[in-house]
C-alpha cells in the first residue's frame, strides 16, 4: 500500500516535478543560450552556418536557434548567403518575411473588402 498512502496525487507530483525541473528543459531555446560564440579572429558567421542547425532539431526550431545565437554572439546574418540546408532561415523566401502575419491578415481583408465594393459598384451601375 506504500504509494497508495501518499498525500499528492499523480497530477500534483508531475506538476511539481515539472516545476522542480530545470529551466532549459521548460523552455528549450534557453539551451541556446548557453551555445558558444565563435572564437574571435575568425570568420564567425561562416563557422555558425556550417553547423546543421536544421537536422535534428526541425526547420523551425533550428532557424530560431540559428537567429538566437546569432543576436547573442552580435553576427548579421542579413549580410550572407545561406547555404541550401539553410535557405529557408532566411527571410527572404517568406512570405511574411516583409510585413509579418498581421499585416498579410489585413492585406488579405482589405483585398475582400474592395472586391465587395466593386461588385456592390457593378450591380449599382447594372440595375440602376
């Protein structure tokens, strides 16, 4: 009856095992944080693309780690080629990367809302 006996439930003990648990693993891209600057003297930004920051860890989370380590160790990535592993960490292949998503949300209704009044125009001068 040992584990019977206890005062916490399951949920509760995950919980605080949860909040017991070190900060990289509640929220992983403060591991990056950690990640070693290029030594100086050398050409810092090429030795950070040659890494395979897509590989493991997903597109999305290895571009953000990429950028996060970049600003910490104060490389301009905008200045660079990217090579075809990383070709879409950079921006300009995005769609969003101009405006972001709240702008091309609004782009999108003010589209719909022209196209509603040229037809309300259309059918105005039709039957009028």
């Amino acid at each position: 009856m040992g584990s019977m006996d206890t005062d916490v439930c399951p949920r509760c003990q995950k919980c605080e095992r949860w909040r017991a648990a070190p900060d990289y693993i509640r929220e992983p891209m403060l591991l990056w944080d950690s990640f070693p600057c290029p030594p100086p003297g050398t050409d810092q930004a090429k030795l950070l693309l040659e890494l395979d920051w897509r590989g493991r860890v997903g597109p999305t989370a290895g571009c953000k780690a990429l950028d996060r380590v970049a600003r910490r160790c104060n490389i301009d990535l905008a200045q660079l080629t990217f090579p075809d592993s990383l070709r879409f960490c950079d921006n300009s292949y995005s769609v969003f990367g101009f405006c972001g998503t709240q702008c091309v949300i609004a782009i999108i209704l003010a589209c719909i809302v022209l196209l509603f009044i040229c037809i309300l125009a259309f059918v105005c001068w039709r039957y009028v």
